[in-house]
C-alpha cells in the first residue's frame, strides 16, 4: 500500500481535508474525514488477509440489526427493486456463497470476489464460466472509475453515499459518508484520488448505512432505508 500522509482534494462544491491514514492492522487502514458538516469513512482491506462476503436476503433490514459479531465491517449493498411485486429483488444478479439472486442487467459491471483475490469486470463471457465455483459476485454501478480514469458524466445532485473499488495492488477500497451529501461526481474523484483504478457506485441516499468496529474503534453510519443484501468483511 502507498504511504499517503495527507490530501487536500478539491471538488465542485469545496474541500475535503484528510488526515493520515490509520494503518489498523496487517492488510488493513482507514481514514475518517470531516467534510460538510459530516463524515467520509474509506477503509483498504487485503483480500489476502479479510474475506468479503455478500449477503442476501429478500426480507429487508438494517445493518445493525443483523450484525454478527464476527464482522469487522458491513456496507450495504447494490440497488433492489421496491415496488410490490419484486420487493427486496436486486436489480441485477448477486451470487452469495448459497444461492443466486436476481439476473444479468446489461447495464452494470461486476464487483468479485474469488479466493485471495478480487475484481471488477464488464465481461459476461469471464463471468458466465465462474457462476457454478465459489465465486461471490454482484452488480452495480454507475462506474465512478475505470482503468484510472473519473467517470465525469455522472450528476451533481447531492445525497448519502457509498461505493467500492479496486486499487492497483489489488486492494478492495469501501467509501461512505455520513451526514455528508456529495454528487457521485464527488463520489468518483474521492475514489480516484485514494488510488482506485476501478470502482462503482453502491446503493446511496437512504439504503446507504455501514458499521465499522476494529479494536476499541467503532463507527457506525445508520440508513433510513432497511435493505436486502449488505457486504461483509470479516478477518481470516
């Protein structure tokens, strides 16, 4: 991992002021940063060291009212339909380790995990292969970066946010505010900046919660929203 002391990220609608990193333990470091009255929490896991699960299950909930003590981190996860009939349904397929869920939207990439490693891929034909062996998947987007470019036509409305990527070491980035309303064209160039060469925008505004705990520190960002499938992060 780089060693990034400090940032100064200026964006359309003014500046975010990091401090250092915290680098909490082996494969893993956050930062929290105060912005707009609020906070951005992005944490850097190794897939090496932390295993990263998706979890589904139609009925939806919050976060912390499912929390398993075994989790160091949990992030909700992609967009799902709320209309009657399709209910907590996602839009677009999520693999789990028991089951898959909704289907193929051509409209979103893919965020994998498999073994020590993980990915963000357009290819179906990559994908399709996969789908029978331990792989966990799902998809979202828009894509904020893609091969280290910030995707710039993205809109400017202002809401809760959170997001996922991938570094060049192969990292698994997470980012989201609390109390911060940012544009996903915000959203985009935090990500790039913290050195993702790929990333995705994660179900936002009121699905969007996380808790963190590690050691003595805890950080909890509570939806307004209870949602279907959430992201995991527990020590291996």
């Amino acid at each position: 991992m780089r060693n990034i002391v400090s940032l100064v990220l200026l964006f359309l609608t003014g500046m975010i002021y990091a401090n250092e990193w915290d680098y909490a333990g082996t494969g893993l470091r956050y930062i929290l940063i105060q912005y707009k009255g609020g906070e951005v929490l992005i944490l850097e896991i190794s897939p090496e060291h932390f295993y990263v699960d998706i979890n589904y299950a139609r009925k939806r909930h919050y976060i912390d009212k499912s929390w398993d003590i075994n989790t160091m981190f949990a992030i909700n996860g992609p967009y799902f339909y709320t209309n009657d009939e399709n209910q907590g349904i996602p839009v677009g397929l999520i693999k789990t380790r028991t089951g898959k869920y909704g289907s193929f939207n051509s409209k979103y990439p893919f965020f994998y995990v498999t073994g020590d490693s993980a990915g963000i891929a357009r290819s179906y034909s990559w994908i399709l292969p996969r789908l029978e062996s331990d792989i966990i998947l799902f998809q979202t987007g828009p894509v904020l970066v893609w091969n280290s470019k910030q995707n710039k036509n993205l809109g400017n409305k202002l809401s809760e946010r959170s997001a996922i990527g991938i570094t060049t070491e192969g990292n698994i980035m997470f980012c989201i505010t609390k109390n911060a309303y940012i544009s996903l064209v915000e959203l985009s160039a935090l990500m790039k900046q913290y050195g993702c060469i790929k990333a995705l925008n994660l179900d936002g505004g009121g699905s969007s919660q996380a808790i963190f705990r590690y050691g003595d520190f805890e950080w909890i960002s509570r939806g307004y929203y209870k949602i279907p499938s959430y992201i995991s992060v527990r020590q291996k």
